[in-house]
C-alpha cells in the first residue's frame, strides 16, 4: 500500500509540476523517506545492543551476622577491573575475603566476551563464579564487582556462601541506573563555511533517533573539536564522536542538505 501511494505521488508532482521541480519534489521524497526508514530501523535495532550500568554503586546484604558489601562499578578495560580490585583491599584491610568478578564486551559492537572472576580464599566455586553469575544473569557488561565479607562467626556452608555472594551482587545490580552501550567512532567534517548550519541541523535530526525505550544511551553524538581552514576562512572543519550505525546516514544526510559540498572522513 506505501509503495502505490509513493508511486501516485510521483505520477501526480509528474502531471502538475514542470520537470526540473517535479525532480526536486520527488528527490525530497524519497529523501525524507529514506531518513524516516533509517531512524525507525535504528531503532528496531538499538534492543540488540548490550547494556552496562551508569555509576558506581555499594550495596550491603546481612547474613547470620556475616556482612556482604558489593562494590559495583563500570569498566572499559580489564586493567581498570583488576585496579578496583586493588582499591578495595586497599580501603577494606579487614575484610575476610575480597571475592570478584568482572565481564565485558569486544570493542566496535564484537560479540567478544571477556571475563574474570576469584574465589579470594573461599571455598571453590562459592563466590567469584556466583558473582559472575549474577552479572550475566542481569545481562549487564563492561563492569566489576568486587563483593567484601566481614565474617560475621556462622558457617554458610558451600551452599549458602553462594546464595550469599550471588545475591549481594543481584540486589545491588537490580538499584543500578542502566545505560545502553553503543559502538562509536571518530569522524572529520569538511564542508564550506557558509554551510555550518547544516552540520548541526543533521546532527539534531540524527541525535533524535539515539534513544533506547529507557532513554539512556552511552555517549551519543560528541563535538570533539572545530576550526577554519584557508585564508579567509572559507572551510570548516569539525571531528565528533558518532554511534558507529548512524556513520553512513550522516554522511548520506550532510552530502544531501549541503547539495554535495560536504566531505566526512572515518578515523
């Protein structure tokens, strides 16, 4: 039914218009409709990316007198999991045991999954893997979780030192502000002066379409920095940080509204 509609439309701007405007109306058209398919589609697709959470968070759980204080916080690396690790041995010397894990994500959207996790001392498999566990369980990445136990003089027994450090670790996640993750890269614009405005009415139009059903989304479009080429100033050229989906409908977009006097490079 679209396409008999789109195709009436065309017959009729045909029929009524001289052909040099019912070219320019038809491209408009299939312009605008292009860029309603790619921002609906975008947003078909951005359920299939991963989520992590926003900030740092501590979360404590009491059992028969044991304390279970989960240190959550998100991570780009794994030097930066294993250096969260070392801060809270550092500010928690008491503790009997520092038990974590960690997972995340390959980088440009790759199903690469990289995990960690350790036990501290505790009997096998009862902390690190249930940590781990409870994180996959939430379907949460690029994050660790180092859970602190003070004994509180009652033996958990294997099962319940599990249930323990799993659930600690579930009840924190469960308090924690989600964002969505979203693959991203560099990009250099090019474009004549006189055209800056273009560059920020796509960005505008691009940037409506980065929202998950929660709304948050990491990153987003970033202004990373601006200047004047030539001797009187007749370039400019800007480098942002885009979501690496929304690449090629920018530079389709830019090339489009500035009538092919835009340039964009991928760094």
């Amino acid at each position: 039914m679209n396409v008999l509609v789109f195709t009436l439309q065309i017959i009729v701007i045909m029929m009524t218009s001289k052909l040099g405007t019912g070219f320019k109306v038809i491209g408009r058209l299939v312009s605008d409709s292009c860029a309603s398919h790619m921002a609906s589609m975008h947003r078909l697709h951005m359920s299939t990316y991963k989520e992590s959470i926003h900030s740092s968070y501590e979360h404590l759980l009491e059992v028969q007198n044991s304390k279970f204080i989960a240190r959550i916080k998100p991570i780009a690396s794994i030097e930066e999991g294993l250096e969260w690790v070392k801060k809270s041995r550092r500010e928690d010397p008491k503790a009997s045991h520092h038990c974590w894990a960690m997972h995340l994500s390959g980088p440009m959207g790759k199903d690469v999954v990289h995990s960690r996790f350790s036990d501290d001392g505790e009997p096998l498999g009862t902390a690190g893997r249930p940590i781990l566990a409870a994180i996959e369980g939430e379907s949460l990445t690029n994050l660790v979780v180092v859970v602190c136990r003070y004994f509180g003089g009652t033996k958990l027994g294997t099962g319940g030192l599990a249930r323990a450090y799993g659930g600690s670790v579930r009840e924190g996640l469960k308090l924690c502000t989600r964002i969505t993750l979203v693959p991203h890269r560099e990009v250099v614009i090019k474009i004549p002066s006189k055209e800056i405005a273009a560059i920020y009415t796509v960005m505008r139009r691009i940037e409506s379409t980065v929202t998950d059903q929660k709304g948050k989304i990491e990153g987003g479009l970033t202004k990373l920095s601006e200047g004047y080429e030539g001797d009187s100033g007749q370039s400019y050229v800007t480098r942002w940080r885009v979501p690496l989906s929304l690449c090629d409908q920018l530079e389709v977009q830019l090339f489009s509204l500035t009538k092919g006097q835009s340039v964009l490079l991928k760094v």
